[in-house]
C-alpha cells in the first residue's frame, strides 16, 4: 500500500480557491474511482500550503488510476481554472510500513 501526496503551494490569499477545486476532485475520485482523498491546509509551517492525500495498493495503480483521472474533462478543467494560484508543488509517493 501506498500513500500518494501532492502538497500545493498556493499564491497568497488563494488557497480556498484550490481547496474548492480540490473538494471537486474529491467527489470524482470517490465516486468514480473508489479512492477516498483528504484534502488538508496549513496551520505550521509554510504558509498557504494545501495538500492532497489518498492510498492506492502500489505506484502502479495509481499510474493507471491517474490516467483515467486526466481522462475526465471536468477534472481537467477544474484544475486549469485553478492552475495560476499554484506557485509550485511536490509528488510525494511513500510504502506505507505500518
């Protein structure tokens, strides 16, 4: 099992429109793919951070998994409406051990 993370570092005063976005991301992964994602922001740390998080059994899955995923025009454009509040971001793939 795997734990997928994809932490967004928003421009300033933006995070709740990635946050949204993300919820929309949410409800497609779930209710089409089966995967539950957390969506999570900041309290420490770097400021106006957003991240997103779900387990798949293997980084292979999840490279099929995300196929489908840009396959869906709605999450394609949501996430081209969201693009220029994105500074920067990481994918961070972890075993998950215990």
């Amino acid at each position: 099992m795997v734990r997928v993370r994809y932490a967004l570092h928003t421009k300033w005063n933006h995070a709740q429109e990635v946050i949204d976005a993300l919820k929309a991301g949410k409800v497609l992964m779930e209710q089409r793919m089966g995967i539950e994602l957390r969506v999570l922001s900041d309290l420490t740390g770097p400021m106006h951070m957003v991240v997103e998080e779900f387990d798949v059994e293997s980084a292979g899955e999840w490279e099929r998994r995300r196929s489908e995923l840009f396959a869906m025009t709605e999450f394609v454009d949501t996430m081209n409406a969201v693009a220029p509040y994105i500074e920067n971001g990481t994918l961070e793939i972890y075993t998950i051990e215990a």
